[in-house]
C-alpha cells in the first residue's frame, strides 16, 4: 500500500468526502478504504487529521428495515432504564453514574427526589 495523499485543511480537490459529508448526501463508504487525508496544524501537539473517501466509489445507505427500527428502540429503552430502582428515567443514564439522578443523589425525601 502506497502513502495516502495529505491536503490542507479545506483545501481537498473535488470528489473526495469525509464520513460525515458523505451521510448527509445519503452515502457510505461502502467497503472501500481511505482515499487521503486532510491535516489541520495545531500548535503545539500534532496535526487534526480528517480522513477523505471518494464520492465516486461511495454507495447509498441502507435502509432501515422494521426489525432494526425495533432493535434500535430496545436498546434506546435498555439505555434510559435505571439499573438500581428499575424505573424508566425519560433519559439517557449518564454512564458518570451509572443510575438515575434520584437513585445517584438520593435526597432527605429518599429516592424519589425532590418532587
């Protein structure tokens, strides 16, 4: 494998695209490897790198079959339900605690807040 070409940062030639650029046109890579690079000189520490794939050989996404929607909703839910008191918080549990807020930083009412 040879070296990737590095551009400057803003300055890549047309038909290159990031990951993200390529999701909003309603592409994936599809399989296909870095194309080049972008760097952004930083003071310092090292450069940012961005890397680059060709539009030309990107693919469509897929679309979202029911089974994954439903997938994705049970694991939505896995990620909102508090481990401790078992209960549908409304919100994602930050992992910095690990539970529900209630359950986290029980106050003089107990579990159940300061409701």
């Amino acid at each position: 494998m040879g070296t990737l070409p590095v551009f400057r940062w803003q300055l890549a030639p047309d038909g290159y695209a990031t990951r993200r650029q390529l999701r909003a046109r309603g592409l994936r890579p599809g399989g296909q490897g870095v194309a080049a690079q972008l760097e952004r000189p930083r003071r310092r520490r090292g450069p940012l790198v961005a890397y680059l794939y060709r539009v030309d050989c990107a693919k469509p996404v897929r679309a979202m079959t029911p089974a994954r929607w439903a997938a994705l909703a049970k694991a939505n839910a896995a990620r909102r339900c508090c481990p401790a008191c078992g209960r549908d918080a409304g919100y994602v549990i930050p992992t910095s605690l690990g539970t529900c807020v209630p359950c986290a930083y029980p106050g003089p009412h107990g579990s159940e807040g300061s409701t």
